[in-house]
C-alpha cells in the first residue's frame, strides 16, 4: 500500500506529497473490515492539520463511492480537478467534472461516481460546520518584509 512522504517540516509548516495524481489508485484506505477504498488518501494527521481534513482521491471510469454518508459536526468541500461525473446530495443528481466544486452540509446524504471514460479526480476538505466568520476572511496580514528565495 503506498504511503504519503513529507518533504518538508518546520515550526510552523509540514508538507508531503502524495504522487502524482495518476497514481492515486495505489493508495487504500481500510474503512471498516471487509471494506477498503481504492484511489482515496487522508493527509490531515501526516500534515498535522489543527482545522481540517482533506483527501485526495480518485474514481476509474465506472466506480463510485457505493454508499451515502453524512456527517454530525462536518461540512464538506468537494473539488473536482479532473474527469467527468455525477454527484448526490439528497437524492438530486447533478453532473461534475474539473473546475467543479461542490459544498455539503453535514446532514447533506452524499455520494459520487465516475460515468466517464477517464479518472474522475478530487479534493475533499472537511471541516466543522458554522465557524468561519467575516472576521476570520479578515485574518490575513501582509508583512513589510521582501521576499527572499
């Protein structure tokens, strides 16, 4: 089973790379005994995320989630960065494929599929529901100080 590798870390940074997005179905994720999802990898714990989970996966041409979920605290964030497919969310259909994003509540019941002829290719990040504020857009600070490479 292929693994993440950290490429960088520091007192206020980690990062990993996953491999390129083609080999994405390397990855497994074990979910419960019996059952595993191909071509899906979590990065929160390796990049020690303090607000957030976020996963890379990816869909072969005909595969799909196989289930509906929700969640009680999490919404989630679904960005499509390649292929072409259909997404759920309380029984409506909708299609999706690069450039689309798709927001989910946390009662949203979800699913995706690849009905293309190519990977369909996402990010999911997930995060608690209802805590981002317009102070926290405001959060941002330029600093006065050039930057050195």
């Amino acid at each position: 089973m292929k693994q993440t590798q950290q490429i960088a870390e520091g007192t206020h940074f980690s990062a990993l790379s996953t491999g390129s997005f083609s080999q994405l179905n390397d990855y497994v994720l074990p979910v419960a005994p019996g059952m595993e999802i191909q071509g899906k990898v979590f990065m929160g714990q390796t990049l020690q995320t303090t607000g957030a989970e976020i996963s890379f996966q990816s869909f072969a041409p005909g595969k799909e989630t196989g289930f509906l979920h929700t969640h009680q605290t999490h919404e989630e964030l679904y960005i499509f960065v390649s292929g072409k497919g259909e997404f759920q969310v309380d029984g409506q259909v909708f299609p999706v494929g690069e450039g689309s994003v798709v927001r989910v509540a946390p009662e949203g019941k979800r699913s995706v599929r690849n009905n293309g002829t190519e990977p369909l290719i996402m990010i999911c990040v997930q995060y608690k529901a209802q805590t981002f504020t317009a102070q926290d857009a405001a959060d941002g600070q330029l600093l006065q100080e050039p930057v050195k490479w």
